[in-house]
C-alpha cells in the first residue's frame, strides 16, 4: 500500500523498513502523531509535502514536524507545508496561542530583559484553558478579559524589567563614581611616584640593602636574597625594610599561621599605596634585581592606564546619568489595559448576580 500508518510499526527494525520505503517512493502517505513521528524520523529523500491536521499544543512540536521535511537530505529545493484551521474553532485559537508562545521563546532566547521567567508557555495552562472556555461559552467578552490579561501579564513584565533597570542604572552610577574618584586619587599619587622615582637603568644602578650601598647589580641582589633568606629561616614576623631602590623602600612582612606554617611577601612602598613584588627564595640574584627595576619601570605605563579608566569611567557615568529616572514607556497603555479589564469583569459579575437573582426568584 501507498499509505501507512506510523502508530502501527512499534518495533525499531520495522520503523527502518518503513523509512526506507518512503525513502525508496514505495509509501507515498505517511500519517502519524507528533509522538510517533518526532525525533528519529529518518525519511525525507522524496517527502514533499508536509499536513497539520491538527494543533499542537506547544512549538517545539510544530518544529519537530516540520523538522522531518525541511531538513539536509531532502532532494526538493521547495517544499510545502499545510495547516488546517476552522475560523473562530479553537485550532484558530491554538495556532494564535503558538505564534505567542513562539515569539515569546525568541523574544528570551534574543536576551529581552522584559522576559523574566519561562513556564512551558502558555503561558501556562490555566490561560490555555480560559481561552478554551472563552470559545466554548460564545461569549466574546471572555475572549476580551482573556487577551487583556496576556496584554497585562506582558505589559507587567516590561515595567519589572524597567524597573530592575532602573536599579541597575542607580546601582552603575554609583559604581562609575567611587571609580572616578579612585582613578582620580590614583593618577595623583603615581604622578608622586613618577616625580621622586630616581633612575636606576645602566651605569646609574644604586640601591641600599640593609643601610648598605651597593652599585653593582649581582652584590645587590645577592645581599638581598641572602636577607630575605635568613629572615624565613628565623620566621621573622611583621614589617621591616630591608631595601631601597630608585627612592622607593622595600619592606618584607612575615607572618606565621596554624602550627608550622609560615609566609611572607616583599613590597614596594609608593605614595598610597603598596606594590608587592614577589621574591621567592629560589630567585637569582640577577632576577630579584631585574624584577624591582621592572616595577619602577612600569609608572608611566601604570598613570596612562588609570588616564584611560578615569575618561572611561566619566563616559559611562554621563551614559548612566542620561537614562537615571526614565519614565516606563508603557504606563498609559498598561494603566488603559487594568480599566478596561475592570470594566469587563464588571460586566461579566453583573451578568453572573443577575442569574443568581433570576434563579433565587
């Protein structure tokens, strides 16, 4: 036969058989469900046209269908797709509430801020079920209180999403000018370190261990490394200077934890602030040098980069200020929305104590 019927072929080797078939032009109609004809249909060589007889409930579903004909493989450039609908039936409403669900899913998956949370959309089944009832009973102001409370619902999640933005502005704001303010103290206190720093390159190499003066660079670091030795071997503990170099001292801090542990870090004195330079016990003499002339080297570099973070940090903070206190674009229409929704559920509760009264009479 032409036609099949997918829910009769259950076991796998027969479902093969039957692709091939259909691949083969041998089953020429292929009928079936979005269950059984979902996931793992391998048959779309010859398919040209693709049937909804029915609606769905959600788009993932439509794109499963749809995903067994328009897909790599198919010897047809075009394909047609069909979907039955009786207007003002509920598959016109079925196929209205996907085209949502669908816009809805894209709208989260774009990065809209107004989409807050995902349910597997109806959103939800109760507004399903009220668009259902609201067909069913043929009365057009269900139909009416339904659309507006989705308006509602979505006019609610863009004046959250404005709101949170607000905060976030609020909250950038402040961030942009504590970084303004740092930036500024910053720039003057490397200006500082740039006015006092000594030059050190070359033949101008002088440095100070331990009130010492040396003006070579091996005896300098050597008589370094052999300080900050002995004073992890006597797990020395606080604050001392044990160097000078290019105007700046160098002051190791050892401290002591648990039952045996012990550690220490050598710093850079500058003007507000300090510069930890690490000098591991293994460094070479040469390295240790190397490593402080390279920190006293990087002060220029160190100013132009909080330059830029300061002008950065201005531009971001004008941007913020420009957007702090906006109005939410929606209020008119969400506030026109909440009337009219009264003004239905109004009408529907006269309705319903008019009934009730009529009954009790």
């Amino acid at each position: 036969s032409e036609i099949a019927f997918m829910q009769d072929f259950k076991k796998s080797e027969a479902k093969q058989r039957l692709f091939g078939d259909v691949r083969a032009g041998k089953v020429r109609f292929l009928i079936g469900s979005s269950d059984t004809m979902g996931t793992g249909v391998n048959a779309q060589l010859r398919l040209k046209a693709l049937h909804h007889l029915d609606v769905p409930w959600l788009p993932s579903q439509i794109e499963q269908r749809e995903g067994r004909i328009v897909r790599q493989g198919n010897q047809h450039d075009e394909v047609d797709i069909f979907a039955y609908a009786t207007e003002g039936s509920l598959d016109a409403t079925m196929w209205q509430n996907n085209e949502r669900k669908a816009r809805f899913i894209a709208a989260a998956l774009s990065g809209d801020t107004s989409i807050r949370r995902l349910e597997d959309l109806g959103e939800g089944q109760a507004n399903q079920f009220a668009m259902a009832k609201a067909i069913a009973s043929g009365d057009q102001r269900l139909m009416q209180k339904a659309g507006l409370e989705a308006d509602i619902a979505r006019l609610e999640r863009l004046r959250a999403a404005h709101i949170d933005d607000q905060h976030a502005v609020r909250r950038q704001i402040r961030d942009a000018e504590r970084e303004i303010e740092y930036s500024t103290r910053r720039i003057g206190e490397i200006g500082q370190d740039i006015e006092r720093l000594i030059p050190t390159a070359g033949e101008a190499f002088a440095m100070t261990v331990m009130d010492r003066a040396y003006d070579e660079r091996k005896l300098a670091g050597r008589a370094l490394m052999k300080e900050i030795l002995t004073l992890v071997q006597l797990q020395q503990e606080g604050e001392t200077v044990i160097a000078a170099i290019g105007g700046f001292d160098l002051e190791y801090a050892g401290e002591r934890f648990g039952r045996d542990g012990y550690r220490y870090s050598t710093m850079l004195m500058r003007t507000g602030a300090t510069q930890e330079i690490e000098l591991p016990v293994t460094v070479t003499p040469h390295g240790a040098v190397s490593r402080l002339e390279h920190a006293l080297s990087g002060f220029e570099e160190e100013w132009e980069r909080y330059r830029h973070r300061l002008a950065d940090a201005r531009r971001r903070l004008a941007s913020y200020r420009s957007r702090e206190g906006g109005e939410f674009a929606f209020a008119g229409e969400l506030a026109d929305k909440r009337r009219q929704l009264a003004q239905v559920e109004k009408a529907l509760a006269t309705d319903v104590e008019g009934i009730g009264e009529a009954v009790a009479a």
